[in-house]
C-alpha cells in the first residue's frame, strides 16, 4: 500500500514539474499536452492501484482489461468489414 502512494505522489509532482519545466522554456502548453499529461498521471495512479491489489484480484482485472480490448478491436473490425 505504501509503494501504491509513494508511486502516485512522484508521479504526480513529476506531473506537475514537468508543466513547469515548459512554462519556463516558454512553450506553449496546448489542450492536447494537457491532455496527454493528464493520460500519463491517470496511468500512474492506475498502477499504483494495480500495485496496492492483491495477486488474484489484480488478475481479475488484467483479464477483464484484455477481453475488453479484444472486444472493441472485434467490433471495429466487424464494423470496417460492413463498410
């Protein structure tokens, strides 16, 4: 649990240091960097999630992850197909 908060609070201050970093090298900071930025601290915290589950469990969710994806690249596959 600790190494799931610890991994989170980095990520999140290296979040935040890194639109500092270009706020001051005084590049524009566009909606798509934010948004790419927000992505990337989600899947921290996510990670840190992952860490603070138990074994079984957190294979339970890898699984589901990987039907869900199988799934939607099934559908855009059968939808492609229609066209």
């Amino acid at each position: 649990m600790v190494a799931a908060i610890i991994i989170s609070v980095l990520g999140s201050l290296a979040f935040i240091a890194w639109m500092i970093f270009r706020a001051v090298r005084e590049k524009s900071i566009k909606a798509h960097t934010v948004c790419y930025g927000i992505a990337v601290l989600t899947g921290i915290f996510t990670y840190g999630y992952f860490i603070s589950l138990d074994f079984a469990w957190m294979l339970k969710v890898v699984v589901s992850i990987v039907i869900g994806v199988a799934l939607i690249f099934a559908a855009a596959g059968i939808q492609q197909r229609s066209r």
